[in-house]
C-alpha cells in the first residue's frame, strides 16, 4: 500500500520560513516523522517537494499508477491552480488536504481552495501534526476498504 505526500512551494523552507506561522519543524522533520509512522501502519510512502506548479502535476499523474492514496499540501497553489485541482481529480484513491496553518484565519485570499473542491477530506492548522493525522486516516481507509 503506498501513500505519496506532495508538497508544494516555498516548503523548502520550513522551519526557516514565517515560523510563527509555520514553526521550527524543517520539511526533512516532517519526512521523517511521516516514514516512522508509515513503518508502524505498515504503509510504503513517497515525500516530494516542489516550487513549480508542473512538478507537482506530474507527480499526481505518476501518483495514478504508483499510489493509492494521496496527502497534498499544495501551499499557495491551493489559492490559485484550476490545473492541480484538474489533476487531482483524474486521482482514484482518498485524497487529504493538509494545511500547517489555520488558513481560514489568516487574509481573505486563502479563505477559497480549488483543492478543497476534489478533496476526500482537508486538515487545517494543526500544524505539522496535520501531515501524521492525514496519514494515519488515509493508512485506516485504505486498510479498511483492503478488507
Ligand atoms: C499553507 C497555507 C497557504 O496559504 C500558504 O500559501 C502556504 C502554506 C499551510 O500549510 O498552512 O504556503 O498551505
């Protein structure tokens, strides 16, 4: 059973980044936490990061033959990409929205997510305990619906 976790711009700089917002958490924090818990639910995973809006495209069509499941953070794409939203919805399996932050509290602008409207579920500021959270749902679902 394999889970990809994308994630989208300026996370890279997690931890360095508006850590008020965001925290002291590096990205390679949150990998590594994601694959110690990936090895407890007995689930394989894929980590990606990227800046460009055609990576992460790519990777969700990889993901339609590699993953069964997929948790997005896709950062400020979130507010603006029609074309992720599109091919997010070519993707079969659950599909979590994670967000660090409460988005909703924060400026107008990242009150809207295209996401949101292809997503199976969305976690929004808890942090990055949202990444663990999202996993350990998709893990159950995909177990559960495994039989
Ligand atoms: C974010 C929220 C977005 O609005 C922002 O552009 C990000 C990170 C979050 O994880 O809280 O880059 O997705």
């Amino acid at each position: 059973m394999r889970i990809v976790i994308l994630n989208g711009p300026n996370l890279n700089l997690l931890g360095r980044r508006q850590p008020d917002i965001y925290g002291y958490e590096t990205l390679a924090d949150v990998e590594e936490r994601c694959r110690r818990l990936a090895g407890e639910l007995g689930v394989e995973i894929e980590f990606h990061q990227s800046n460009a809006e055609h990576a992460i495209i790519d990777a969700i069509h990889d993901a339609r033959e590699t993953a069964d499941g997929l948790i997005i953070n896709p950062a400020a794409f979130t507010h603006t990409s029609v074309a992720i939203m599109d091919a997010l919805k070519t993707f079969e399996g659950p599909i979590v929205e994670v967000h660090i932050s409460n988005v909703h509290q924060r400026e107008a602008f990242r009150h809207h997510s295209y996401v949101s409207l292809v997503a199976t579920a969305v976690l929004a500021g808890f942090g990055t305990n949202g990444y663990l959270l999202a996993l350990r749902h998709v893990a159950h679902v995909l177990q559960r619906d495994q039989g």
